[in-house]
C-alpha cells in the first residue's frame, strides 16, 4: 500500500533516547514500589513521516489520539541490583491508560549480582479504543529489590491507522 495514498504523518516511528540516566548516574528504583518511567528525549530519531511529538517529556506519557489505529512500543533499558545476591528477582515493566486499567502487563525474572549488568526489552502492541485515545499512556517499573536503571529508550511505531 503507497504511504501517500494516506497521506502525511500516517505511518512512522520515533525513537526516543533519555539522556539524563547513564551507566554513572543511574536512576534507583526502590523495592518493590511502582515507579513511573521518565525519559527527557535527549535524542529523538524520526521517520520522514514521523508521529508528530508523541512524547510528553514534561508529564512522561505518551500522547495518542488516533481511535482505531495500532501501535507497537518497545521499551529498552539496562538495570542492576542495588545489592549483590544470587537469588533472582523480578521486574515488571507496565503500559498504562490514564482512564482505566493496564493496557498490558509484562515481567522479567534477572538475576541478581553486584555489579552485573541486565539489558531488558519489552514490547507492547496496542490498539486505541475507548481506553486510550486522547488518555495519556504511561510506563511503570517495579522490581522486587531495590536496582538501578539507565539508558531507557523508547521506540514507538504506528502500524496501523484507520484512514
């Protein structure tokens, strides 16, 4: 299908890099509390045709109002224990609509270990209905033992959009 048959600024992709979180100034994630992902887009990359400013850096959220379109977020980082140990521990990273429950949920089990350094991805396919259009979306973390986290990236893709 010829992209310019639905005009500009319909399908694309933008990329979305923090800059504020780094391997030597990492953000810490208390145990087992739900914390809110932020990213300060320190470096945007965008597709020609790209989403438009999707990402609300001043509130954290996804900014979306596209009723019966589809997206794909992945979101990326890298976490450590706060505490050294060999037991495993689980993070859970969570996509949600400002009006109403989880659009979706997912978890990871890492190990623990001082020092080790745990690269983790999740992807979020979603449809905007009801419960996510023009409703912020947002991102939560929660692990259960205290770790740090950097290099939060998010890529967001718009796969479908009604025309």
């Amino acid at each position: 299908v010829s992209q310019s048959r639905y005009g500009n600024n319909v399908f694309g992709w933008n990329d979305i890099s923090d800059s504020l979180y780094t391997a030597s100034s990492p953000r810490a994630i208390a145990s087992a509390t739900r914390t809110k992902l932020t990213n300060n887009a320190g470096a945007v990359q965008t597709t020609q045709t790209r989403l438009g400013t999707i990402w609300d850096t001043a509130n954290n959220r996804f900014n979306i109002n596209d009723l019966n379109s589809s997206y794909l977020v992945r979101v990326s980082m890298k976490a450590t224990a706060a505490a050294a140990a060999s037991t495993p521990y689980t993070l859970k990273l969570e996509l949600q609509s400002s009006n109403g429950p989880l659009v979706i949920a997912s978890q990871d089990y890492f190990i623990k270990g001082g020092g080790y350094v745990n690269d983790r991805a999740a992807v979020f396919p979603f449809y905007v209905g009801s419960v996510v259009n023009n409703y912020p979306l947002e991102l939560y973390v929660t692990a259960d033992t205290a770790i740090n986290i950097y290099d939060i990236g998010f890529f967001i893709q718009r796969l479908y959009k009604e025309s």
